[in-house]
C-alpha cells in the first residue's frame, strides 16, 4: 500500500491581527583589557541599562534585571577579543600588534567620537 503525501500551499501569516509596539532600550558600557585563561583579551563591561516607560513600574525593574543579568553572566563574557587575535604578521618584515597602554597610550582601546579605536604598534 502506498500512502501519498499531500503539500499545501503556504498559508499566509494574519497580519491583520498584530499589534506593533516599540520598546526603547539604553545601555551604557566601556572596554576593557583582561586577563583571561586565554591570554589578555579586549571584554566589554555594562555600566548601565534602561528600559523608558513600561508599566507597571515593577514589570519594567524586572524586565532590566533580567537583561543587565543575563548580559553580564552569559552574552559579555563570549564577546571578549584576546590581543593575540588582533596581532599578525605582514609577511615575515613586519609584526602588528595592540599598543602597550602606556603614558603616551593611556586608553588602549579607547572609545571616542562614536568610534573605537584601538592602537597598533609595527615592529
């Protein structure tokens, strides 16, 4: 006996029916250099986050908890880039790497002008 499979056409989604809505989110964090297991790496760390206006007041608190939460214990700390990574080799003349932070290079990446920018040395 043969069964016969039977393909429908795609239904359309009922678009008709949702309702938009726009949740506005602010985050402030900085750069840093650590050290980690794999060598010192550039990690990025939440000073702050701020859900505006949703009410109750209590959903809203809770909503930033949770986010600041799981940003800080689970997304940050994958989002690290070791130094050695950045570091590489232009044939065998010249090696690229991050500047060491020194007084001439206080901030190393450093966060300016909606950029981040970080210092390379060539030897």
């Amino acid at each position: 006996m043969t069964k016969r499979l039977h393909l429908s056409a795609p239904s359309r989604f009922p678009h008709e029916k949702v309702h938009c809505f726009s949740v506005e989110l602010f985050a402030v964090a900085h750069l840093t250099r650590e050290m980690t297991s794999n060598g010192e790496a550039i990690a990025v760390k939440l000073d702050g986050l701020e859900i505006v206006d949703i009410n109750p007041k209590g959903l809203e608190n809770s909503l930033e908890c949770f986010m600041t939460t799981t940003l800080r214990l689970a997304v940050l700390p994958k989002a690290r880039i070791t130094l050695e990574t950045l570091t590489f080799e232009l044939g065998k003349l010249f090696t690229v790497g991050p500047t060491p932070i020194s007084a001439a290079v206080p901030n190393n990446p450093a966060v300016e002008d909606n950029q981040i920018k970080v210092f390379l040395t060539i030897s």
